[in-house]
C-alpha cells in the first residue's frame, strides 16, 4: 500500500504575552484655599484646604493634623486634627479650619496641614499652609508728664523733654511752680516724671537739696534713668562755680548728688546742651555763648566719679 507523502503543517513561532500591567495606586493631595486671610476681629475666621484623590474607585481615607501658630489661635483653643473620608467616587473634599478673631496686636502666624495614615492609596503632596494676618493696629495713647505727683497740672511752660530707654522716665525743663513743694526760684528748673510710680521730683539742685538761683534746661537722661544731664546758669549747684555763665551738670537720682561736668583739663568752664551716654559714663556737651574756646579742651566728659 501506497501512501502519499503529506508536507507537515508550518509552524508560526509563539508569540510573546505581553505580561499585565500592574493598577496605578490612587494618589491623596493637599491645597490651600487661602494661602493668607486677615484673622478678623470677633468670632471665627474660616480658612479652607481642599484635599483631593487621582481615583474616585473605592472608598478612601487619609487624616490631617495642624501644627504651628498657638493652640488659641484655633477655635476651642486646639490644634485641629481629623480624618478626611471619600465616598466612592469622590475625588476632592474640603476641609475648614475655624480661626479665633482677637484683637490682640501681634504677627502674622503661619500654621501648616499635614496628611497621615492614608487608606486606599498613598500621599503625594502632605501639607499645605496658611498665614493668619494680624489686622489690629495699636492704639495711640498719650499721657501728660509735666504734672505734679498730685497730678495738677503745670502754673507754667514745659518743654525739652527726654525719655528713658523703657518710657518709664521723663526728664523735661519747667517754668511752672507748682510741681514739686518749695519750689521758690521763680525761675525753670529740671524735673523727672516717673510714668509708672506718677511722682515728680525737680533734679537741678545742689548736693544738698538747695534749688538752683538761675534757671536750669537741656535735659538729657540716662537709659536706665538714674543720671540726668542738664544745662544751668545757677552759681550755687556745685561748691566753686565763680563763671558766671551756663555749665553742664549731671544730677545722679540713686546717691541724690550733683556735679559739675563741663570743666575743662586746665579748670575751664562754661557749656550747655548735654547729651548723656546710655550708662551714664559720657557726657557730650557744647561751649557756651562767651565761653572763650581756649578755656575747655574738649567738648566731652569722662565721669571717673560714676559709681
């Protein structure tokens, strides 16, 4: 028996299976609504954060928690903190965060929002901030220092004053009468005015307490307000003042002493318009009308006798 010869069947070669892709895992976003809002005055200011999702498939979570700023900036005095829910289908969801309104004058405060513990995907972008922005403005307030510790006011003019570095005391020059008891010259003296104690104490007088019998100006006083430089045509301040012209005096109000500064290397005298370093040390000062320019060799004082 014959049989026919029969050509296999061709073969195609195999064609490769390209292997499945792998789900792209959903991805949590955060925002800021408001990247910086005015606090307000009352009640509660809201600032919104919008937080969103690359897949609507499933359900999904993710929690935030707040940090800087100060816990009372927040309503209910705490850091707010939640877990921000998606139903199926959803892909954004907003999140308000209750300011308390002051009137309190203070910064600008930055607080941020943070994703954490995210289900049914992974954080991409975790926070986002916002600035609380102060919109309350100081109140202006002023006060008179040229009174007496009783709180009258001045028989006469004030002027040329001169403030302490923390606005405690205020140093000025006086023609009135009746700010402090005895005041009998009849001429201007210089007076420091305590802000917070409210007493007014006249400090161009002798070692002794006797009252100047010229007037006395220019009063420039210490940081801390313990010295007070000043400017006075009295003869009668320190022991020896034979010039017969203006010199500058500083009056020290813890040992209650004064002495004449504007004395010169070789015993000259005659000056005015002091200016005091902050500790009191130096006292600057200008020649006066008349003074002839020989007679001081400096226009400043080293105060050795400091204590």
């Amino acid at each position: 028996m014959v049989f026919p010869l029969v050509d296999p069947p061709s073969r195609q070669p195999a064609r490769p299976v390209a292997a499945a892709s792998a789900p792209t895992s959903p991805t949590f976003s955060i925002a800021a609504d408001d990247a910086a809002k005015l606090e307000g005055n009352s009640g509660t200011t809201a600032y919104t954060f919008t937080v969103s999702r690359t897949s609507g498939n499933g359900r999904a979570s993710v929690d935030y928690t707040v940090a800087g700023a100060q816990p009372d900036d927040f309503d209910g005095g705490l850091y707010p903190r939640a877990t921000v829910t998606f139903a199926k289908g959803e892909t954004s969801k907003s999140i308000t965060i209750l300011i308390a309104a002051d009137t309190v004058i203070e910064g600008d405060e930055t607080f941020t929002l943070s994703l954490s513990n995210p289900v049914g995907g992974a954080i991409a972008t975790g926070t986002a901030a916002s600035t609380i922005q102060n919109d309350d403005i100081s109140q202006v307030s002023v006060e008179r220092a040229s009174v007496a510790s009783n709180g009258d006011q001045g028989d006469g003019q004030s002027d040329d004053p001169s403030i302490s570095a923390d606005g405690r005391y205020v140093a000025f020059y006086s023609s009135a009468a009746n700010l402090v008891p005895d005041d009998t010259n009849g001429t201007a003296d210089v007076f420091v005015y305590d802000r917070v104690a409210d007493t007014t104490d006249r400090v161009s007088v002798a070692s002794n307490a006797d009252q100047g019998d010229n007037q006395s100006y220019d009063p420039s006083i210490s940081a801390d307000g313990r010295y007070i430089a000043f400017s006075s045509d009295a003869s009668n301040l320190v022991p020896d003042d034979t010039n017969g012209t203006s010199d500058v005096f500083v009056f020290d109000r813890v040992t209650d002493t004064t002495e004449r500064v504007s004395v010169g290397s070789n015993g000259g005298q005659g000056s005015w318009q002091p200016s005091i370093s902050a500790d009191g040390r130096y006292v600057a000062f200008g020649r006066a009308h008349g003074s002839p320019r020989s007679r001081l060799t400096t226009g400043s004082s080293l105060r050795t006798s400091r204590s």
